[in-house]
C-alpha cells in the first residue's frame, strides 16, 4: 500500500501502469489456478505401434499425458512430415489427477526413412514444453501376397473339393479374408468367406464346396488393413461328375451250349465317364423266362478304367436260340447287353448209339404188315399214284414223329442220327466237333412207306415216267441236294460222279462248276 504514495501526485498515466504491475502476480496465481496444466505422465516421447512398418501400414502414434491441474482440459496428437502433410489425432478430455493415452494413426504412403514431428496440443490447457519432438521411422516396400489353386476334385459321393495356398513375403504377420465364388455363365456367386491370419511363407488350405451349378472356381485373398503389392486371385475349370459306364459279354463258352450244361460268360465293364463307379453287381438275366442266372458283386471302377469278370451259369436254360441280358447295377442299372446264344442240338454217331433193338422189332413189325397189305390189296385195282400218297400221308405223319433220319457230318462223313423233322443247327460228335445246319425233309417230296411195297404192282412204265435225272455243281467239296437242300461233302477230285443224299435218299449227278 506504500507504493500508493510513492508518487500520488504524479499524473494520472503514471499511476495506472504502475497498478497493472503490481496486480500482475495475482491476475497468474487466479489463472493457473482454474486451467489445465498437461505434463507427461510416462518416460516421455511417444510410442510407435506397427513396427517394423510396410508402405501402407496402419503406424500408431501414442503418448501417455497426465493433467496436474484443477480443472479438466483437452489435448489431441499432432503429427507432421517434411512435405507439410500434418495427422490430428481425436481430442481426448483429461480430468484433474488423471492420465490418459493420446493416440494418432498414420499410414505411411512411401517407402524409406521417414522424419514425423510430433507434438501435444491443447486449445483449453497449459502444456509442458517437453511434449513433443520428432521420431524417425523406417518404412519397407508393401509385402508380396500370392495365391493359387493346387487341385480340385468332384465326386457324386464327396462333393466338390479344392486345395489352394498362400504366398507371403517377408515381413509381418498378417489378416487376410479369403472369398472362394463359383461362376456359372455370367453370373458370379459366392460360396465361402473366412478370415485367415498368415505368416511369411506358405500356406495350404483344404475346402469342401457341396455340388454348387458352377464351371469354374475363383478364390481371392483380401488384405485386411494393410496392403499388398500384387493381386493374389486364381481361378480354374471344374466339370460335374458324369456317370458312363459300359458292360459287354465277350465270350461264352462253349460257343453254342446244351441245355443243361454248365456254361462260363465272360463279361468286360468299363468306365469312360470322369467318376468312378462304386461298386455294385453284374447279373446275368434270361430274357424270356425274366429268370436271373448269376449274380456276382464288383468292385469300384476308377474312371477312364475298365475290368473283366468270368460268370459262371451252372445249368444253361432250355430254347434255342437263348436271348441272355447282362446288367451292371451300382446303385442303379448303370449299363446293359442283350445277346442271341445258338444252343446246340446233341447227335450221336450212328456207329455208337443206333437203337438195335428197337431197329429190329420195327423192321419184323414192317414186314409183317408188309405182307398183310399185299394180301390184302390182291384183286384189288390198284389206285394211281396220287390216290396212294394222299391215303398214306397220315400214317406216315405219325411214323416220322417218332423216327430218327441219317445225316452225314460235311467235314468228317460221319453219320449222325437226328430226328426227322428238326430244322436247325446240329453239332457232329467229338472229335470233329464241326456246326453245319439241317434242312427238314419235304412232305411233297417224300415218299410214303408203303410205297415201295405198292409200286411192285404198277407197270413199269408208270415207275419210269415219274424219274427225273438231277444233277447239282459247285466250284468247292460242298454241294447241295438238289431234292432236299442238305448240304454234302464230295471232293472235286472224284466229280463228275454220282451221288445218294442221306437225307432224302435222291440220287443225282455230282458235277464240277458253277
């Protein structure tokens, strides 16, 4: 208060300044008194979060601030690089005695040393001088991610699979998401995403899909906050499982089987479809009776493969010729075959198997009958010719349904016994073993049993009116009767000469020619 009179009679001017210096001291004790006072709570400087950083990077700035004052205040983390660029962090409210991390992010956007200036900044508080500075960081080139497709497999049992891997280069650990699509036409769907977190190096992935409508693949590996320098998307063709199998009988043997026998089929299955079959069943299946005649399993046939079984029929059926169907089932019928089999007609040699007895009491029995209807027919008018073959037609109908007539094996001149009307393929005895077909004899052309009886009482004319000379030709050994069609066997070394058919008993002139 004595500095009041130093000077009270000094101007007005005077006076007043010198009451603003005295004043001063208390004007700085009321404002510190209500504001913020920022100071450093940690070692000082900031922390970097990111490091070792690539172009690209998220780099975070952080520094732990303390307010010593009595009121609340707010600061934010400024950052500036030598182009002029500056990085505000968000505002953070400290409350008196607290403290508080300051964060700003920074993203470097080149590679190299790079200077960052930083400082804390406060628009309501006092902040300590020692609050910011400037910080050196290296920034490499933004590291290289790759991907691409290894295999893929469809199969109606799995599904679609796909393996695939990942290439990281040197540097940090990183996040990516991984987005597997398929593509059908123009249109593009998305099957998988998941995210993924990779090392540097190599990484293999394994997917099951389902059976997506797609014919192609893509999978794309996505940086997740930071960058890659390359696109990392591959994408590859796949194809449906297609089912297409074959099966084919190759062989039976023997060639033409007897009823009865014991009959060995040998059958070939083959997979040109791009999946393997699974395994199932092969049967054999008579066609006209529906009967199954062997069943045997399979095992599983990879595509592009195939694979012979033999089936044996234990008792080959009756009927001639035999329509036998083989079916391939694996779930469902997947293939089948039908084919005609020419059953074999079993004749035996007249040498071994000629029925003696039954030749001797038929003969004995024809001859006795033989003289009963010549005493029967003595003083009777003969009948022509015509009136004796239709008169004896019907009994003659009823002997040829239980006889047997002699044919002569083409290759060897055996002579076989095989009955009187059968038309077909007959087969000679072992060894010869040789095929040849049989013709049945014709009605209009045979002659009644009893007519060689009969024609004793006819005029001789008569007998020589009804004689024709036949003659037949061929360029080789086999000839045809010309009565009967039966084909014969005589050697072009013995021609011209004549000739007897077995089967029809007509005699002809054997020639050379055509």
């Amino acid at each position: 208060m004595g500095v009041f009179s130093l000077d009270i009679m000094a101007g007005g001017r005077a006076m007043s300044v010198l009451i603003v210096i005295l004043l001063m001291p208390v004007f700085s004790l009321t404002t510190s008194a209500s504001s913020g006072s920022m100071v450093t709570a940690g070692s000082g400087g900031v922390a970097i979060v990111g490091l070792p950083a690539h172009q690209g990077d998220n780099l975070t700035f952080s520094s732990l601030i303390h307010n010593e004052g009595d009121v609340a205040g707010s600061v934010q983390l400024n950052l500036s690089l030598a182009d002029g660029t500056n990085v505000l962090g968000d505002e953070v409210l400290i409350e008196p005695g607290s403290s508080r991390e300051v964060r700003t992010v920074f993203v470097p956007s080149q590679s190299g040393l790079i200077n960052v200036s930083w400082e804390i900044i406060s628009s309501n508080s006092m902040v300590s001088e020692n609050l910011s500075g400037v910080s050196q960081i290296s920034v490499d080139e933004p590291q290289n991610l790759e991907i691409e497709f290894l295999d893929s497999s469809w199969t109606l049992a799995n599904g679609l699979e796909c393996t695939f891997r990942t290439i990281l280069g040197e540097g940090r650990e990183r996040i990516v998401s991984i987005e597997v699509s398929g593509i059908s036409g123009s249109n593009e769907i998305l099957i998988q995403r998941y995210d993924a977190q990779l090392t540097p190096g190599i990484r293999h992935f394994t997917l099951e899909l389902g059976s997506p409508q797609i014919s192609s693949l893509s999978v794309t590996a996505i940086p997740s906050e930071w960058v890659s320098n390359s696109s990392a998307i591959d994408q590859i063709e796949v194809t449906m499982p297609q089912i297409s199998g074959s099966i084919e009988i190759i062989s039976v043997t023997p060639e033409a089987p007897t009823s009865g026998d014991s009959v060995s089929v040998e059958v070939r299955i083959s997979n040109s479809g791009n999946d393997p079959i699974e395994s199932g069943r092969i049967r054999l299946i008579s066609s006209a009776s529906g009967i199954v005649l062997e069943d045997v399993s399979t095992s599983v046939i990879q595509s592009s493969s195939e694979s012979s079984q033999t089936l044996t029929i234990q008792s080959w059926p009756d009927g001639n010729p035999v329509d036998l169907r083989a079916e391939w089932i694996s779930g469902e019928v997947v293939s089948e075959f039908e084919i005609s089999v020419i059953s074999n007609i079993v004749v035996s040699s007249s040498d071994s198997e000629i029925p003696w007895l039954t030749l001797i009491v038929g003969g004995s029995t024809g001859i006795l009958v033989a003289i009963a209807m010549r005493s029967a027919l003595r003083g009777r008018k003969p009948l022509d010719k015509r009136a004796r073959k239709e008169k004896s037609k019907p009994s003659k109908k009823v002997i040829e349904e239980t006889e047997k007539r002699e044919v002569h094996c083409p290759e060897c001149d055996r002579a076989l016994l095989i009955p009187r009307t059968y038309s077909g393929r007959a087969r000679c005895a072992p060894p010869c073993s040789t095929e040849f077909s049989v013709s049945p004899v014709d009605e209009d052309e045979k002659e009644p049993i009893e007519e060689e009886h009969v024609s004793e009482n006819l005029p001789e004319q008569e007998n020589k009116s009804g004689v024709e000379s036949l003659v037949a030709a061929s360029n080789d050994d086999l000839l045809d009767c010309p009565q009967c069609g039966q084909v014969l066997k005589i050697p072009l070394s013995k021609r011209p000469a004549t000739a007897r058919c077995p089967a029809c008993r007509a005699e002809f002139e054997a020639l050379e020619g055509a």
